[in-house]
C-alpha cells in the first residue's frame, strides 16, 4: 500500500485523552494501579480485534466449542471467551451441567450470555432463563442466542427478586449467579426454599464482602455438598499466532480483568 501511515484510531485517541486526565490527578500508588488497568484493558482489546481478524469469532476449545462468538463481553475479558479458556476452573463442572441435562437452567447475571448461549447450545432440551439488571446485557444476550440459532430457548430478562427466583425453580434447575455481591443477599434458602433442591454454581465476591465466601458454605452446607474453585488460568491455550508476541501481549491475551478475589462455589443439593 501506498500514501501516509493512517492517523491513531478513535479508540487511540479517547484512551490517551483518559490517561492525560489522570495523570493530572495527585501522584499515588492507586492512581498509577488505575493508569495500568486502562491501559491492559485497551491493550487486551486490541489484541482481541487482532484474533478476530486472524482467526475469526467461533470458539474453537473449551467447553463452548463451536459457540458464535461476536458481540464482545458486557464486563470482563472477551478474549479469554474467544481462546474457549474462559473461567477455566469451571470447565469441568459446565461439564458435569451438560451430562445432567438439566431441564431448566437460571443464568443469574448473564451479562452478553457467554453461558446462557454456550449451554443452549450444548443441551438441546434445556431452557435457559438468562436474566441481568443491564438492558445493554439483555439485548446483546438475545442477539448472541440469535446468532446461535438458539434465541427460541434463551429467555432473556431483568432482575429476580426472591419470590420470582423461587417460583422459577424446577426440578432438577442449575442455577448460575454472578452478581457482584448481591449474591449474598438473594441466594438465602430462608426466603428462596426451592434453592435447597438446586444445584447452584455463584462467584463470590470476596473482594467485595471479604469472608462471604465461607459464610455462604456455612448458609447451605445442611442442604448441600460445598466445593470451592479457585481461580485458574490456562497457559497453554494460546493460539500459534500468538508465539511472536512479546510476553507481556501474551500475559494480557489470558488476563479476564479480575480485580480482587472471586472463588466459585459449586453446591450441589444432598437429595
């Protein structure tokens, strides 16, 4: 090609525009820690743009093989959800879900729908009740599950309150949360008694509410088997054109935003 290097992109230009503003702020260690994790997040979202243009948008490991992937996570790493190596120390568990073949299963901040639409897609029986308190999640759920072909067995809607996460439950029901804390609050088998019969897999926010990890083992340990999954990154996934990146791209390509501590609780109900 020929004629002047294009200029910097739109996004270039908003992320230098943000860092000038807070490199104006007082020197500190957290506004030096805040500069660094902008600057990760658009570093891993251009390497993100990169996979897609060399390797197109469907999951090609993990669990979700196969899984149109296209719209971009709400919150958190898209490209550990392209690599399929996502939360990798659930993957056995999403596969223990599949062989239950669950009738029912309730996607409890459901964001895009990485879960919603890779479950609809794994189990063709189930119906997928896919609910978040963002409008922006529960349009581009929908659309992911349209994309997939699966948009007739994701019901997508908005918050749940106690009574309409109990009356929810069925039989067999798998229920997935990841609210930010407000698991705390909504995941009390005193005021939802249909949890006691659920298998349930929450992110606990730690970080936010430091031993709510242990205090919500201790609320279902009477009706449940409680194992704790700690988080776990999979090295060894990345793709052969990563292999001439520097080491810091390859460390960001891996890197799913986590800020703090968020252990995974799988209960699984004694009955």
């Amino acid at each position: 090609m020929t004629g002047k290097p294009a200029g910097p992109s739109d996004l270039t230009r908003k992320v230098w525009s943000d860092l000038r503003v807070m490199l104006d702020n007082p020197p500190s260690q957290s506004e030096l820690t805040k500069t660094l994790r902008h600057l990760a997040k658009w570093r891993a979202g251009l390497l993100a743009n990169t996979h897609l243009d060399r390797a197109g948008s469907t999951i090609t490991t993990g669990p979700f093989s196969g899984m149109i992937y296209d719209l971009g996570a709400t919150e958190g790493g898209a490209l550990p959800r392209l690599l399929g190596i996502y939360e990798a120390a659930l993957h056995p568990v999403i596969d223990d879900i599949i062989a239950m073949t669950p009738p029912r299963i309730i996607d409890i901040g459901c964001a895009e729908g990485y879960y919603a639409v890779g479950l609809a897609r794994a189990l063709p029986d189930t119906t997928i009740h896919a609910h978040d308190t963002d409008p922006r999640a529960q349009t581009r759920c929908a659309e992911l599950a349209a994309r997939n072909g699966v948009a007739d067995r994701v019901q997508v809607g908005s918050a749940l309150d106690h009574a309409a996460l109990d009356a929810l439950i069925a039989p067999g029901s798998v229920i997935i949360c990841d609210i930010e804390g407000a698991e705390d609050g909504l995941l009390d088998p005193s005021a939802v008694p249909a949890l006691k019969e659920a298998h349930i897999l929450v992110e606990v926010h730690d970080c936010f509410h430091p031993g709510l990890s242990a205090r919500l083992a201790d609320r279902f340990r009477a009706s449940h088997a409680v194992t704790r999954l700690d988080r776990h990154i999979a090295q060894t996934a990345l793709p052969a054109w990563m292999d001439g990146l520097s080491d810091l791209d390859r460390v960001l390509a891996l890197w799913e935003w986590r800020a703090g501590d968020t252990p995974w609780l799988w209960l699984t109900p004694h009955s």
